[in-house]
C-alpha cells in the first residue's frame, strides 16, 4: 500500500481556463494492477473583486475535477470525479469541494491531479474571480501547516 497527502500553500488565481492546481498532484508507480482511492477536500472564494453598478453581489460559477495521467502519457478525468458548485455573491464567499474518486491502473508511472476554474454570467471579461483558499505560512518554518485544502491518494495493489 502507498498513501500520499498533499495540499495547495498560499493561494491560486481561478479564471475562465480549466488549470492544474500546484501541490494538488500526487505523482507515483505501480509494479503490479492496482486500485487507486482519492480523497480530500478543496476550499474555494470569492475574491470579492468589485464589478461597476453591481459591487461582489455576483455569482461564480466553480468548475473542478480529478485527472488521471496514465503510461501512455495521455490525461484523462476521472469517471464520477467532477464537481459544479456556485459561490452565491461575496458575502456568501467560499465553497468546500468535496474530493472523491477510484479508478483501476496497470504497472508504471502515474499521475493524479485536480483541475479547477472559475467564472460568472455577469456580462464584461472578468478573469480571476476566484481562488483556491491557501495558509499563507502552511510552509513557513513554524507555520499553521493547515491549509482549506488536502488530497489524499491511496495505492492498493490488486492480488
């Protein structure tokens, strides 16, 4: 068995593209078919940036999910593993997505990483209204080391 916790430091802009989030990636190799489990959670906000006649009182659409990259070098998402929340306005400012996944590998190198955007309705080019919710000390010698945010990835060889 390998298990493996990561998480996202500080924090990561969220705009109209679907991006890798650093530190959410958990990269390792198998010598036999296994069964991977993923686990975890991401905090989301609101950065709260004011849009003219409407100030932070908008919606944001949060588009995430899990990537598996396999041997072949090809990724591919997650079967089951995405997630569609809104964050209601900048008072309502933050969501919490819930990770959860499984899939089947054979032998060699593998890749699991979440993937995430952010974007509104409101009508205007609005990049980065959103962001992964970091510790800005998690680490910094001393520091909390409790980010909103953890992935846990769990190998279990197939007998």
């Amino acid at each position: 068995m390998q298990v493996f916790k990561v998480h996202h430091a500080g924090t990561h802009d969220l705009g109209p593209d679907m991006v890798k989030i650093p530190g959410l990636v958990v990269q390792f190799e198998v010598t036999a078919k296994s069964r991977v489990f993923i686990t975890g959670s991401v905090g989301i906000q609101h950065r709260k940036l004011p849009i003219k006649g409407i100030g932070d009182d908008y919606a944001i659409g949060i588009g995430a999910r899990l990537e598996h990259t396999g041997p072949d070098d090809v990724g591919r998402w997650i079967k089951g593993s995405k997630w569609g929340p809104n964050i209601v306005n900048g008072k309502h400012h933050y969501v919490i997505i819930p990770l959860s996944g499984y899939i089947e590998v054979v032998p060699g190198n593998h890749e699991i990483s979440f993937w995430a955007t952010a974007h509104t309705d409101v009508k205007g080019h609005y990049p980065y209204l959103a962001e992964i919710q970091g510790a800005d000390n998690s680490d910094d010698p001393g520091g909390t080391d409790d980010p909103y945010n953890q992935m846990i990835v769990t190998v279990l060889t197939i007998a």
